[in-house]
C-alpha cells in the first residue's frame, strides 16, 4: 500500500528529496511517466513557495483512493507572511519576491481541486489532487480528509484512522497508540484493521471488537462516529483522550469519550447519538493538538476541503512532543454549502 510523506521544508535539499517520494507514490499508484512528472513539478513549486515566501513550513503528500480512481494529494502550509492579493499571486509572471512568479498560476493548473486558504501575518495553506486518469465522480455527500504525523524522531506514527463506506453510512475510525513509535502504531494499526473487517457494525460492537483485538498490543485510545448524511445524524463511541467535535452549525458541540485503554482497561461501551445536519464538520483529533483552537478565528477555512482543514489546525495548534492527527468530515448534504 503506498503511505502518505511528509517533509519539513526548510532548506533546498529538502525540496529535492519531497520531488523524489511524490513522483516514487505517483509511479506505485499507477501513473505514466507524463503524470508522475506532473506530480513532480507540483511537489517541487509547492516546497519552492515555501522557501521562497515562508523561510520553513511542511510539505505533504498522500495517496488517494476514490471512485476507483488513483491519485495523490499535495498540501504545502507554512507560517509566513501570507498573501495580500491572493487574484494578484495566481496570475503568471507576478511576484513579490523578485523572480519570475508563476508557480502559484502553475499550481493551480496542474491538477484538481485547487485551494488556497492565507491569513496575512499568520501563514498559508494550499492544496490540490492529482489523479492516475480521469479525475473520479464526485465525493458523494460526505466528504473527508485528514493526516497523521509521526513525533519527530520516530520511524512511524503511533496514531491510524480509517473510514469505511457502507451503502449510506460512513464510519470513521481513530485510533492514538499509547506512548509513540512502533510499539504504538502496531496498536493502533490493529484498531484500524478491526474496522476494516467489520464494516457494517456500529461503533460500540466495534469499539468492543478492537478491544479484543488490542488486547495483545500495548493499548490506544479510540474514537468511533458512524455518520448518516441524508438523516443528518451520527452515532458515536469514544475512550480515551481523543477529541470529537461537530462544528460549523447551531448543533456544535464536543462528542464525550469514556476514561480507559482499548485492550486492557475498558468499561462497557456506551454509544449516543448526535445531530449532524447539512454544511456541519465532525472534527477528531489526537492529544498530539493542543484543544483551544477556534474556526472562527479563521475566516473562510469552513469552506474548503477537510483534508486542508485538518492541515491549518495540525500547522496551527500541534504540541511538538507527540504523534498528532486530525481527522475532518463533512456532510455535504447533497451539496449544501457550509454556513
């Protein structure tokens, strides 16, 4: 299975490397030369916007599987100036840093589902898909994003999340393996497995079934909605320390987990259910984010993709000292907008 890179941009070798594992993913995905080297060009202007305008930020760069589709999805976001003119940047040949200009323009033409959220004073955030062959058909009425970053020193992330479809439901799934590195991410690993062999259960059988399946591991905490777009509603089961949220409507509010470690000290699962209504975000995230972040004070960000989302909260509120994740949805409510 191809995995998701993520690369701090702070010097050009840098740049080099990120160019180098996006076209690697792209070619594991299936994508001809002409397209890997598409992937390629939007990796190394995206990181080259970094340095150039930002001084450091981070580039990602994750697989995506959709419609029976391949692509890859690229989000560069950093802690800079910001962009004043946002019209003004996208068009070829403009500048503030006295080069040729262009690559925002560029970007913005290379692939899908471009977007682009900046706060002067306070950074920006882009991104955009690129696909194998014909973008696939639309989302569907819920659509999602999200990443996991390992603590920085450690090979791998001790946090997992999954989603699973099943005729009208979705079904997310994350799980923060107790501590960090390897040790970690088996457990999480196994809780994410757990929902992809019980796809059509409810979150409290399969909250109970990961507990089974941890049992062996050192333990994680794990969050569970199962979400139904045209009844706006979900169902939800949590233990542990990972935070649930329902934003961006008058239903906002936090989804409470029970104290305990899936795998060994767990009571008995108790699942409720919660309003989620048309233009609403579910929003979970591992204790690897500080919790006193605000939408609001980020104009706009409600209305672009999830995945870029999650994307500004880890940028804007990760501790430093953990594995974090985040984990965005929205229910699109057969294409109703965000209020």
């Amino acid at each position: 299975m191809a995995l998701p890179a993520h690369f701090p941009i702070e010097e050009q070798s840098q740049v080099g490397n990120a160019r180098r594992t996006a076209m690697e993913l792209a070619t594991s995905l299936g994508f001809d030369d002409a397209q890997a080297g598409k992937v390629a060009i939007a990796a190394t202007e995206a990181a080259t916007n970094i340095l150039k305008h930002a001084g450091r930020g981070m580039l990602l760069v994750h697989p995506l599987h959709r419609g029976g589709a391949d692509g890859v999805e690229i989000i560069a976001i950093d802690k800079g100036p910001g962009i004043a003119d946002v019209a003004a940047s996208l068009r070829d040949g403009h500048s503030t840093r006295g080069t040729m200009g262009g690559g925002l323009g560029a970007l913005s033409r290379l692939g899908e589902g471009f977007e682009l959220f900046t706060q002067p004073g306070k950074g920006t955030a882009l991104r955009l898909e690129l696909w194998a062959n014909t973008p696939p058909r639309d989302a569907g009425p819920i659509e999602y994003g999200g990443l996991c970053i390992q603590k920085r020193g450690e090979p791998v992330s001790g946090d997992r999340w999954a989603v699973e479809m099943w005729r009208d439901q979705v079904t997310v799934l994350l799980a923060d393996g107790l501590g960090h590195g390897v040790s970690a991410h088996q457990a999480a690993r196994a809780a994410t497995d757990t929902l992809h062999a019980h796809p059509k259960d409810e979150p409290a059988a399969i909250m109970e079934a990961c507990h089974s399946a941890l049992a062996s591991t050192r333990g994680a905490a794990v969050a569970i909605a199962q979400l139904f777009s045209s009844a706006e509603r979900g169902t939800f089961a949590g233990v542990g320390n990972i935070v649930c949220r329902v934003e961006g409507s008058s239903a906002n509010r936090h989804l409470v987990s029970h104290n305990g470690t899936v795998g060994h000290t767990m009571r008995k699962v108790q699942e409720f259910s919660f309003p989620w209504p048309a233009g609403a975000l579910l929003i979970l995230h591992s204790d690897g984010l500080a919790t006193q972040w605000d939408l609001a004070a980020y104009p706009g960000l409600v209305t672009r993709h999830p995945a870029l989302i999650s994307a500004v909260l880890y940028r804007d509120y990760d501790r430093g000292r953990d594995d974090a994740s985040v984990v965005v949805l929205r229910n699109r409510g057969g294409g109703a907008e965000v209020p």
